[in-house]
C-alpha cells in the first residue's frame, strides 16, 4: 500500500497545478489554430506541442537539473544544494520554505561559481537538465537557431523587386514606424502603473510589429528572454492574421481610386545586380550599425548562395533541410518557455495587446509613407503596397496584391509589393540592431 501510496504522490495527476492546466489548454489551442485553421503551422505545431511538454509535472522537461533537484530532491540534498550555494537552511521552516529559498539565491543573489557548484551537486545525484532546456539553451540562448533561420530566409528571397524600384525601401523603413512607437507605449504604461516592463522589456516586445518572427525570438532572447515565450506566440499569432488585421486599415486609409492605381511593370534586373546588393548591404551594415550584422549578415550570406549560382547544393540545404530542422528545434525550444509560473500573468495580456498595436501602426505608416510619396512624386505608387512593408513575407504582399484586385481586377500588385516585403525584412533586423546597439 505504501509503494501504490508513493506511486500516487510521484504521478502527474497528483502534481497537475491549475496553472498547468491552462499551459497545457493553451498549447492545444494552438494545435487547433495550427492544424484545423492553417494558422502559421510550421511554427505553432512544435510550439504548440513545447508547451504542452513543458506543463507535464514533474518530468521537468523544459529546466535545468538544478531546478529539478530544487523543486523534488530529498531534503539532504536540499542541505547539500544551500551549502554549494553559501546558504544554510532554517531547520525550524519545512521543505517548501527551503525550496523558496534555494530558488531566490539561484535567480537572484548566487554567483557563477557558486550556481556552477550546486549544479554539480544536482547532477551527481541523479539530475539532468530537460531536453526542452537543452533545445532553449542551444539554439534560443545562443541566437544561433533565428540567425539560421534568417540565412534559410536570405536563400528564398528574391531581392529583384527592391532592386527594380529602390524607392519602395521608405516603405519598409516607414513600417518600421510601429517598433518604436510600440516601445514608447510600452514605457507609457509601465509609466501609468498600468504595466510593469523594463525598457529592455518594452523594446522587445516593440519588435512585434516588425511581423518578423525569427527577429522577435532572437530580440527578446538578447533583451527579454522572461518574455520570449508570450513574445514568440504573439508575433506568429499576428503574422498568421495578417489576411485579417491589415485590410481593414488598408481600406481605412486609402480611398477607391488610390487602391485602382496601376504601377508601371518593373524593369529586368541583372544577376550582377543581385549579387551586388547583398554583399552592399552587409558592407553598410558592418560600417555604420555593427549590432544588426549577425541577423543581416546570416540574411545577405544566404541571398549571396541563391544569387552567385555556384553552390546549389548548399542553397538547397538552406532552403529546405537545414530551415526545416533548426524551425523543429526552435518551436519546442519556444515551447519551453510557456511555463505556467512565466506565461500566465496580467503582463502577457499587454504583451499581445502592444503587439497588435504596433503591428496596425507599421501597416497604417507604411501606407501613409506611400501617400506622401505619391504627392512628391510623379510615377505613382499604389499606396497598399506600403502596407507590404511589414515584413510578413510574402503573406502581407499576397494580402496588398488581393485588395488591390477587389477595387481593379487587371491590377496585379504581388511583384510591385514584394519590394517594401523585402525591405521590411531588412528594416526589421536593422531596427534590431539599434535596440540591441543601445539596450542590450
């Protein structure tokens, strides 16, 4: 009876916190929208599935086993654990106190040596860190997963369009407008009471706006790694409501005969033009803000394999195995960090509601950049394509191309906005690097 006793107590059910509970609701939630509603489901399938493992008690999958031994070891090796960390437990407080204890010296008051030390005795008593917290720690912690990724995105993009009308870079640039108007809302509310986000907290989650998932995740895990996971969710969610979110705005700001206006068809850009720019770009880059060059720098190396013609072989790994597997191990990595203690707080609320704020502000900047273009200029651009310039690509192009066919059937936008698409994408990592340039 004792063994079934014990059997009962070391179970999930028997651990199962409310807190957990919802966890795991929310990543059948996200299951759902993934599978049944096709919403970004490349990301939000391995996210999903993340933090549903990360909620299963007592597995400890998504962290270190230091934790592990904090929240069930025996309480000789609690003892052992406070002694590595300089610490002697109260024998007068329970368990539970000396856990709350040894959890406030490893997050707050525990230096290298000492956490090293008590990690050592975690391990040597039978710990491990979870499989969750080795992906985060892999490919999260150490940027490289979002810079891969960037380089896989480098290899499928097309910087033609850009290329053929350079003006259309203000509308990416102006779209960024969102990231920064999204901070300074950030500050306001923390300013009011009504939030509680730090400055570095407020800038990633301004990078939302940017629509630019690889982006959000690396920002906040530089700046904000507590808001990675919320963060992560909240920039797929809106990148998978782009078809949604930006009509609407593009229809606000735009009347009949703007959306009816037809471009001029682009002209041929030469390879030697393609394989200039990227390498351009990097130079600019590398000169004026060092702190965007790993995202750039990975984005204009995978451009360079596409356009050079030369390496196929390596082309296609980036293109598909290689943005396959590292998409695999950054959504359950991402998946690890919606952890109840983390995820569930009235901060995650204003996280998604900045994030839908600055993505609305970057669509409306960029159609309102190509308004004023249009009263400077004499070749017309059709203003929807300024709300391409979220570098949601290429869903916000594809989304700009079918507005416009609703007001004009003959006008086929899809190339036209691919311009600012691309030039969001690079206006999203530059503004990156500034955040990170300055906050990091």
């Amino acid at each position: 009876m004792e063994n079934l006793l014990t059997l009962w107590e070391g179970s999930g059910a028997y651990n199962l916190t409310l807190g957990q509970t919802v966890m795991i609701l929310v990543g059948l939630v996200l299951l759902y929208l993934a599978i049944a509603k096709k919403f970004e489901p490349l990301l939000l399938v391995p996210i999903g599935f993340g933090g549903i493992l990360a909620n299963i008690p007592e597995a400890g999958l998504a962290i270190s086993a230091l934790d592990q031994a904090i929240e069930v070891a025996r309480p000789a090796v609690l003892h052992q654990m406070a002694a590595a960390l300089g610490a002697t437990l109260d024998p007068l407080a329970g368990e539970e106190a000396w856990r709350a204890t040894l959890k406030a010296l490893v997050d707050n008051g525990a230096s290298p040596d000492q956490l090293r030390a008590a990690k050592d005795v975690a391990m040597n008593v039978g710990y491990g860190d979870g499989l969750l917290y080795t992906f985060y720690q892999v490919a999260v912690a150490s940027g490289i997963a979002p810079l891969l990724i960037f380089m896989g995105v480098g290899a499928m993009t097309d910087f033609g369009p850009l290329l053929a009308n350079p003006r259309t870079l203000f509308l990416g640039a102006a779209a960024q407008f969102g990231i920064f108007a999204t901070v300074f809302g950030a500050v306001g509310m923390s300013a009011m009471g009504w939030m509680d986000f730090s400055i570095e907290q407020a800038a990633a989650i301004g990078i939302i706006g940017g629509a630019d998932g690889p982006t959000s995740i690396y920002v906040s895990s530089v700046l904000a790694p507590e808001l990675l996971g919320a963060i992560a969710v909240a920039a797929y969610a809106y990148m998978a409501l782009v078809p949604m979110i930006q009509p609407p705005i593009m229809r606000l700001l735009t009347t009949k005969r703007e959306r009816e206006i037809t471009m001029t068809q682009l002209r041929p850009v030469s390879k030697l033009e393609k394989i200039v720019f990227p390498l351009a770009l990097l130079m600019l880059v590398a000169l004026f803000l060092p702190d965007a060059a790993p995202l750039l720098g990975m984005f204009c190396f995978g451009n360079l394999m596409r356009e050079c013609g030369v390496v196929e072989r390596l082309t296609d790994t980036a293109q598909n195995a290689l943005i396959n597997i590292v998409t695999i191990v950054l959504g359950l990595a991402v998946g690890s960090r919606l952890m109840a203690e983390s995820f569930l707080a009235v901060e995650t609320l204003g996280i998604m509601a900045l994030g839908m704020v600055a993505f609305a502000i970057g669509t409306a900047a960029g159609i309102i950049m190509a308004k004023v273009m249009n009263a400077v200029s004499k070749m017309p651009i059709n203003p929807l394509i300024g709300a391409a310039g979220v570098s949601a690509v290429p869903m916000a192009a594809r989304v700009a191309n079918k507005v416009g066919l609703e007001s004009n059937p003959h006008n086929f936008l899809l190339m036209h906005a691919m311009g600012p698409n691309v030039a969001g994408v690079i206006g999203s990592a530059v503004a990156a690097g500034v955040m990170i340039k300055y906050l990091g």
